[in-house]
C-alpha cells in the first residue's frame, strides 16, 4: 500500500514539472492563427512529454492509509478514517452520533 502512495505522490510530482509545459504546447497546437508547421512542432513536443505527466493519471488517496475507495471530499480520508477520528475528537466539529 505504501508504494501505491509513493506511486500515486510521484505521479502529482512529475505532473507539477510539466503542467506549464503541457498547457503551452496544447494552446498553440490549437491555436489556428499560428502556422500549421510550428502548430505541428508543438502537437510533437506534446506527445512527446511522459504520459504520466497528465493530470488524469494521479489518484486521489486517503492521506492516512492510502485507500483510494470512497473518499471524503473535504478531508481527503476515507470513510474508515473518518469514523475513527470523529470518534477520537480529532476533527473540530464533528462526533460520531450517540443513541
């Protein structure tokens, strides 16, 4: 589980590395006022950056164990941790319901 992780942090890494990169090429690629030679050169230049680098490839995973089911938008923790830090007090706020 912890190499999913170390995984899935070296994904969102390389992704940051190429984000500019990634956005320019894709504009001027799509841009029709620009020539179709240096349009050509740059859809080439785009495909040729690693393909984990999009963003599409990065999981969202829970930052306490590493699951990727069923996150909690907001806390990015899933159900399981959740639960066990509402009922520890750890979350400002919330509690695990009583009877």
């Amino acid at each position: 589980m912890k190499q999913e992780v170390r995984k899935d942090q070296k994904k969102r890494f390389l992704f940051l590395e190429t984000e500019l990169d990634r956005k320019l090429f894709k504009a001027i690629s799509q841009n029709l006022n620009y020539q179709s030679d240096f349009r050509w050169k740059a859809q080439l230049k785009l495909s040729n950056l690693p393909k984990r680098s999009s963003k599409s490839q990065a999981y969202r995973r829970c930052l306490l164990t590493g699951r990727s089911r069923f996150l909690v938008r907001g806390f990015n923790l899933s159900r399981f941790m959740i639960r066990k830090c509402a009922q520890q007090g750890l979350i400002p706020g919330m509690r695990k319901a009583c009877w």
